[in-house]
C-alpha cells in the first residue's frame, strides 16, 4: 500500500530524515535551488557522450577519456549510395553525441533529442546566458547549453547528401562493438541508408533550430540561414519520397529506429517550416491530426513536438486550425494531469515499458509547457512530483539518476562507464526505468520483481531497464531546468508581494 506524507509545511532549511517506527527514509534537504546541481549535471552528460573528442581531466574529472571516432573518414554504405556518392567512397561527419549505452550515431533520436534542449533553451534564454556547465567552451561568450547543441547540430549538418537533400538514416559501426573504450574500437564505420523518417526529423530540427538562433542569436545568422536551406532541402527530399521506410541491410546490425507511421513526422516538419518561413504550404497536413498519436511522446510519436512550436510561437503568424490544435494539446494535458491525480505515488505515467522514465519525462515536460502557457499551478505540482519519482519517490526506492541521491544506479548499461576502470558511472544519466516487457537480457529470475513499476535491474546487461540515452536525458535536463528556473520565478514574486 501506498500513503502520502505532506510535510510541505516545514520550510526551514537544512538536512532531515522520516522516521516512522524502526524505518527512516534516506536523508533529504530543504534548501534554495535544490534542482540546480541535478539539472546541470543532466546537461553535462551531453559532454560526456562526446564524439569525435578527448575529454580532458580540467572538464570531466576521474573520467577523463582519450580522443575517439574521429569520424572524419565514414564509410558511405551500398544502401546510401548515391550518383555523387558512390558506395565505398568517403566522407567526413564529425561530433555529434554517442546515443546511448553504444558509439553510434542515429538521426532519428538525435533530432527528437536536440529539439527538446533548443526548446528549453528558447524557453529561458536569459537564465542561460550564465549557466555554466565546465566544457571547453564555458570560457567564450555563447551559452554552454547552445555549445552543446551546437556539437550535435554540426554533426547533423553533415549527415544530409548534398546532391539531393536526401539524409542519412544514421552513422554506426556494422555491428555493436564489445565493451571497451571508444578509442580502442578500429572497425570502420559507415553511413546507412536514407531514410523519409530521417529526412522529416532532421528537417524540424534544423528548421527549428533556424528560428530559435534567428530570435536568441541574431550573431548566428548564417549559420541559422544554412540550417533553414538544409531543411527546406530534406523536406522537398521526403515531399518527393513519401514512404522510404528505414530497414537494415544484411550486413549492418546495429539498431534501426523504424519510425514507418511518418504522417505526424510529416506534420511536425511543416509546422517548423511554416514558423520558419510564413509558408502556409507547409501547413498541408493539418487536417490530419486526428490520426496522429497526440497523447505519447517520444521518438517515434513526434506531433506533440509540432504542436509545442505552435502554441511557443503563436504570437508570430495565425493559420488556420490552431484551435484545433490548442484544443487536442488540452486533451493531452488533461489526460495526463488526471493519471497524476488517480496514481498512488502521485505520478502522470501509468503504462511501464521500455524507457518509462523517458515516457515519464516527456509526459512532465507537456506539463511544464502547459504551466507556461496557461501559469496553471496545479500543472507545476504535478510536475514536481513526477521529478521526485525519477529522483527516489518510487517503489524500487533509488535515484534513476547516476550520481544523485543516497543510492543511484551503479551497473548502467554504458559502454563508457563499464569500460573506464572507475567504480562510479559517469555522472548525470537517467536510467531506462522499470520495464516488465523484455526481461529476457538478464532472464526474468534476476529482476527483483515482475511487478511493472518495480521490474528494474541495476545490471549492466540489463539493456531493458538500465540503458542510458540522450533522448531521455534531454526531457531531464528540460524538466530538471525548467522546474528550477519557475521555482526561482515564483519565489522572487512571492518576495514582492510580501514587501
Ligand atoms: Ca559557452
Ligand atoms: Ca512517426
């Protein structure tokens, strides 16, 4: 059974501990900008999945690492050939982030992953101007969470053909390599196939991208116009390719976010064109949305982020059908917002599947966009307590995320941190989470419970449940940020009101 404890009342700073009857609870603190070290360290693990970079001790401390995957010789495999780009002949397409437990590079979940960093960078632009996370690029004058963006932009940047606009699916080694260090990895790698999927994804991003620097970074303008040309090229790519669904070749294993319903990707793409460019063309499948999935985000189920630049950038132009598109947002939030009320543990998730603390993270992020939008209380609570789930609020009892709290995941399923010969994980990773559904990795005995909310294994094998990877890091560093930053808002109004 589960019960609530509101000790909310108590608001004097310091160290405490819940003590009912032989049990305490772990040792928790009261005290201003509690989010603030969470937050930051979410967005720093962005730096620790570095490609084609050595990561010195000054910045990442014990777990410095050597440069690795250089990629600036890539492969262009037979399934990506093109009449300018013969299969065997090579290319260079540097940076970009690891995307996970592996070294690879995967267009799709990059894109999903980076909208969400640029929206909350677009959403508190001043408070970023002086948060600073320890990279290289702390010292110039361009805010490190768009530094980091940047690192991934460049590498996207590179993953589109020029010839046709067509865009890689991804860049990967042919198979998942052993668990070593990047730098000891010699296998060639290679850019796969293209894909309509990738195209859509990598043209909102960019598109999004061109307007978010347009209106924060007017110094960036050629680099913002360069994106919004390379987006308009994808989209004409997938305008005239509707339907190449991304499958494997043969001979390449690693993993293939077959995204193959691609209407809400098609959606989304134009509605950051259309905000990009004033186009209304852009806008032709708005009357579509009702066959979209608009109540789940995550790579694969893409319209909320369409919508989210809708009501962001409503200011900017009307088209028709935004009260439609306002009203299936509410529908979204509302469901969402009643999960949170009916659960016992007072969270808006009510399904445990793969990446249900990114499923969880994603629906907490709908949430605080709503609280900006409609500065509805209520939203922001629910907010808060869907954090404090990811932070140790949960039946398993533990931080999901490494290097947080009294007892945080150690066994992650990350190739760097198994490799690196230091004991603790490298820090500011969000696991998986609970996941009854693929329990086969490590065998159903070895999970503590089948139970959904608690079938979690701190198991570096247990790829189900205790993966890293970039597209539910970025909901946490949004969520973790954004809770903080209203948090610090309210407060100073309270202060003004009291005076
Ligand atoms: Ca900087
Ligand atoms: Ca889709």
């Amino acid at each position: 059974m589960a019960r609530t404890a509101d000790f909310s009342a108590v608001a004097e700073p310091g160290k405490y501990k819940i003590i009912v009857g032989n049990v305490e609870s772990f040792p928790f603190e009261i005290k201003d900008k509690v989010y603030e070290n969470v937050a930051k360290a979410a967005l720093k693990a962005f730096y620790y999945q570095r490609a084609s970079a050595a990561l010195p001790e000054k910045y990442a401390g014990k777990w410095a690492r050597k440069f690795a995957v250089p990629d600036t010789a890539v492969i262009v495999h037979k399934s990506a050939a093109s009449q300018g780009r013969k299969a065997g002949s090579v290319i260079s397409a540097p940076k970009g982030w690891f995307d996970a437990g592996d070294y690879n590079k995967y267009i799709v979940n990059s894109a999903i992953t980076t909208y969400t960093l640029i929206l909350l960078y677009e959403t508190f632009p001043e408070a970023f101007k002086s948060v600073k996370i320890n990279i290289p690029e702390s010292s110039n004058n361009t805010p490190d969470i768009l530094d980091e963006i940047l690192w991934n932009i460049r590498w996207m940047m590179k993953m589109q053909d020029p010839a046709d606009g067509g865009v890689y699916h991804k860049l990967t080694y042919a198979n998942f390599q052993p668990y070593v260090m990047p730098d000891e990895i010699t296998a060639p790698r290679f850019v796969v196939g293209k894909s309509t999927s990738a195209a859509l994804d990598f043209s909102a991003t960019l598109a999004h991208f061109s307007l978010a620097l347009r209106k924060n970074n007017p110094e960036l303008k050629l680099l913002s116009d360069s994106c919004l040309l390379m987006a308009k090229n994808a989209w004409n790519w997938a305008v005239k390719n509707p339907d190449v669904h991304f499958h494997n070749p043969q001979d390449i294993y690693t993993g293939e976010y077959a995204d193959n319903f691609l209407l809400d990707n098609f959606f989304w793409a134009g509605i950051e064109l259309f905000h990009a460019t004033k186009d209304k063309s852009y806008l032709r499948y708005m009357n579509r949305l009702s066959e979209m999935v608009t109540d789940s985000l995550y790579w694969a189920h893409v319209a909320m982020l369409g919508i989210l630049t809708a009501l962001n950038n409503q200011g900017d132009a009307a088209f028709e059908g935004y009260e439609n598109l306002e009203k299936v947002f509410r529908n979204a939030v509302n469901n969402i917002y009643k999960n949170y009320l009916n659960s016992p543990y007072k969270i808006s998730l009510d399904v445990f599947k793969w990446g249900s603390n990114g499923n969880l993270l994603n629906e907490t992020l709908i949430l605080l966009n709503a609280y900006k939008l409609y500065g509805k209380k209520e939203y922001l609570d629910a907010a808060i307590s869907n954090a404090d789930y990811i932070l140790g609020k949960n039946p398993v009892n533990i931080c999901y995320v490494t290097d947080f709290g009294s007892k945080f995941p150690m066994n992650i399923h990350h190739r760097i941190s198994i490799a690196d010969g230091v004991k603790e994980p490298v820090p500011g990773f969000v696991v998986g989470g609970p996941n009854p559904n693929d329990v086969s990795d490590i065998g159903a005995y070895k999970y503590p419970s089948l139970l959904p909310a608690k079938c979690y294994a701190d198991n570096e094998n247990s790829y189900s449940t205790n993966e890293v990877a970039i597209n539910w890091n970025a909901p946490l560093v949004f969520v973790m940020f954004s809770i903080e930053n209203f948090m610090q808002r309210n407060n100073k109004i309270s202060l003004k009101k009291n005076w």
